[in-house]
C-alpha cells in the first residue's frame, strides 16, 4: 500500500497543482478574502471529493458508462457553474471593503466539485491506474487512494489560496482590485471554456 500511496502522489502532483476549476475558484477566494475565509469552501469541495471519489471507486464508473448523456449534462453544467464565477468576479470592485461581497461558503465548495467534469475524468483515470485486481484488499485500495487522492487536493488548493492571497496583498486600492479581479474572473472564464470543449 505504501508503494501504491508514493506512486499515486507522483501521478496526482503534475494534475492536483495546475490550473484548474478548483485551484482558480481558491486562488480567487485567496485574493478576494484571504486564506482563512476560504477554509469553509475548502473542507466543503473536499469532503465532496472523498465521497464522490469513494463512489467511484464503488462502481460509479459503470453508471457513468451506461448512461455517457449524463456525463455531457454533468460537463455542461459545471462549465456553466463555473462561468457564473468567472462573471460574479468580473463585476467585483474592492477586495476587502464591499458590503455585498462575502467568501464562497461550505455548499460552494461542495457545488464546485459536483460540477467539476475535470475531476471525475481524474478520478476514474486514478483508479483505472491505481486500484488491485485483486478482491481481497480492493477495498482498503479505495479507502486509500480516495484519502490520498483528496488529502493531496487539499493541500494544492490551499497553495492556490495562499499564492491568491498574496498576490491581492499588492492589489488593495479599488482600480488595481478590480484589475484582479478582472484577471481571476477571465482565468476562470477560460477554465470554463477549456471544459466544455474538452
């Protein structure tokens, strides 16, 4: 198991840490409010990813391979969920001092990984790689790389946060926030266009 653990966090490293749906919306989050705001919307995206990747690894591919429609409809609207992001950054002004502006919450999260086309391709392609053939420890395996796999997500959102904050850090006056913003939301815009054509 230790070797399928080393082996799984080489392979998941290149796929967790670039940029993607989940690592903009935090890096987003991170340059808007901070890291510590984000940590509602972290723990919901990734309790939803070790349930969802659990169920995948149950068998959820197989449903997934009867019904392929339901896989466009899940791609389509998570594009959609994330250009509705892109276009709620694109209006945003000042980091810190909007009245209305309030950091992604729990459900958020959980939404954003539901939606999220690119992980489920992820999840499956990390099973079809990574879990035995056999029986008898099949589902210690799941249980395994399920942790691993969200353990490992956690950890390159809250960078993407951290990298978010940082950069906001240099961008608090009003024209130069909405600059950020501008750029995170058309980063995201992209993102959503990238997963809806792929």
């Amino acid at each position: 198991m230790t070797q399928i653990s080393l082996a799984l966090i080489v392979f998941l490293f290149p796929l967790a840490y670039s940029p993607g749906p989940g690592n903009m919306f935090f890096a987003a989050n991170g340059a808007r409010f901070g890291l510590m705001a984000t940590l509602r919307a972290n723990l919901g995206y990734h309790l939803a990813t070790w349930l969802v990747t659990l169920a995948i690894g149950l068998g959820f591919v197989t449903a997934l391979d009867r019904y392929p429609n339901g896989f466009l409809i899940l791609k389509a609207a998570g594009s959609l969920y994330v250009l509705w992001l892109a276009w709620k950054l694109f209006r945003s002004g000042i980091l810190q001092d909007s009245e209305t502006a309030r950091p992604a919450s729990f459900w958020d999260g959980a939404t954003l990984l539901v939606l999220n086309p690119k992980a489920y391709v992820i999840i499956a392609l990390m099973f079809t790689q990574f879990l035995p053939k056999s029986d008898t420890t099949k589902m210690i395996a799941v249980l395994l790389i399920t942790t691993v796999f969200t353990l490992n997500n956690f950890i390159a959102f809250l960078v993407w946060t951290l990298i978010g904050d940082q950069i906001a850090s240099r961008f608090r006056s009003p024209d130069s926030a909405r600059r950020l913003n501008t750029l995170f939301g058309a980063m995201l815009a992209l993102v959503a266009l990238w997963m809806l054509v792929n």
